[in-house]
C-alpha cells in the first residue's frame, strides 16, 4: 500500500499540472495581432478612398471617421476584452494562463498610440464638417434663388459679346454646339451640392453656322469687333457687376469683373473674349 502511494506522488511530481486557459490564451496570442493589422487596413483604407476618390461625396469626414472607429474597434477592442477576461480569470484561479494578458498588453501598446493620433485628427474635422452642413447658403450662393442662373449668365455673356462685336447667335463651337453656359457640379461652403456656370465666347475657336472659322489665318479679332470695353463696362455697371483692368494679364485691355457671385476667373477683353464663371450656385 505504501509503495502504491509513493509511485502515485512520484507520477503527480513528474507530470505537468493543467494550466486553465492555455489554449485560449494561444489563440488569442496568434489572433490579436491579426485584428490590429486588420484594423489598421481599414483605417487606411479608407483614407484612400477619400482622398482618391473625388471630391464632392456627402459627410466626407464623417464617414471616415466612422471607419476609423471600425478600425479602433477591431484594433484595440479585441486585445481590451481579451485582458479583461483574462484579469478575471486570474482572479478567479491564480494557475490561469497570463500568455492571454501579456500578448494583449503588447498590442496595446501598439493600437492605442496610433489609434489616438488617428482619431485625435480626425474628430476635430469631423465635427467642423457636421457644423458647417449645418449653416445656410450664404447670401452669394443663392443670388439666383428663382433658379434663373443658367438664362441670366447666358444673358449677360451674349449682351457683352454683341458690345464687342460678336454675334453669338451664328457662333459655334467646331464640333456644331452654340455658345452656351455650362453647368459643372460642385460644393458649397456648407458641404452641400451646388452647381457652377460657365460662359465662354473666344472667336478663335469658334465657326460660323457653315462651319467657317469665325477669324481668319493670322488674325486676332474680328472684322466687327467694336473694342467697346466702357461699353462693356457700363453694362455691368447696370447689372451691378464691377470691373477692373487686369494688370496680371499678358493681354492688354482685358477687364476682370467682379461681383460676390462671379468667380476670379470672369474677364472681357477685345477680340471678342469673354469668360464668366460663377462661384458653386445653391440649386
């Protein structure tokens, strides 16, 4: 009987003793690095895509950082759980396995840091992108609030043009379309989708109704063209538009108008060459 004891101790010394949450703690050990890379792709994931993808998307910064969170979730939640089960799990059996609590432990130190920068950035443009949706049009973006911007740029482009000498009735461009303004979609300062205009006459890239280049080889104006830049000046006087010489310009006698509903890029200047742009319109 005694030598039953003995070799039964003598196997309980030899024999490893089972250590609760071993398996457990291996796998999580082998998968929380995995989540952090994880996370961390659909983190920059993401940023790619907004930052190649164009502008004009709805709630831009928003959306990001919601997908960042995604990524601080699976980055730093997993590991968290994971030590909190495993502080438990000691509390309740001091044999419990702490691979679990080191391996955890050793990601956080990697995900906090770099989710915090990550989301340190991104809420402040966040919250600025949910204020600004949050205010109106301004005053200038909603200058043509009966909708009319289309009719009344193409007005004012064709009224100037006929001051200078152009007839943007029988002007085309090469490929048979008339002088018109084009609309461009664009963003608002408050983020909201707008829409800009554009009117463009230069004779030297327009054709008469028979497909005849409106100037001839080597000329750079036309046979009708009036110079008529005060007349030019007064007429948008009359729409309350202002005017100025464009001393940047390499071109003499080019005025830029100005008005808080034009963009820069809006001049009239002999030939005739007439450009006006507005600013992104409220629909």
């Amino acid at each position: 009987m005694s030598d039953v004891r003995q070799h039964a101790d003598s196997r309980s010394e030899t024999e490893p003793a089972f250590t609760p949450g071993r398996a457990g703690g291996v796998i999580a050990a082998i998968f929380m690095p995995v989540g952090l890379l994880v996370g961390w792709i659909i983190q920059f994931s993401a940023l790619l895509a907004r930052d190649f993808s164009g502008a004009g998307g709805d709630s831009d910064d928003v959306v990001l950082l919601i997908w960042f969170l995604v990524g601080a979730a699976i980055g730093v939640g997993i590991p968290i759980v994971v030590l909190i089960v495993t502080v438990r799990g000691l509390r309740r059996d001091p044999r419990f396995s702490r691979i679990a609590l080191v391996a955890s432990i050793i990601v956080l130190v990697f995900a906090v840091p770099s989710n915090l920068i990550l989301l340190g950035f991104q809420i402040p443009q966040a919250i600025e992108e949910l204020v600004s949706k949050a205010q109106p049009p301004t005053a200038a973006e909603t200058h043509f609030s009966n909708g009319s911007a289309r009719t009344e740029l193409t007005e004012l482009g064709d009224r100037t043009v006929e001051i200078l000498g152009g007839d943007p009735d029988n002007s085309f461009s090469p490929n048979g379309l008339p002088v018109r303004a084009l609309a461009e979609e664009c963003t608002l300062e408050n983020s909201q989708p707008g829409t800009s205009w554009s009117y463009s006459f230069s004779a030297s890239l327009l054709v008469d109704g028979n497909g005849t280049p409106l100037l001839a080889e080597g000329e750079d104006r036309l046979p009708t063209a009036t110079d008529d830049l005060d007349g030019v000046r007064a007429y948008w006087e009359s729409k309350g538009i202002a005017s100025e010489a464009d001393s940047a310009s390499e071109v003499s006698n080019q005025f830029v108008a100005q008005a808080d509903w034009l963009d820069t890029y809006s001049y009239a200047r002999p030939g005739p060459d007439v450009i006006l742009t507005t600013i992104c319109l409220a629909d």
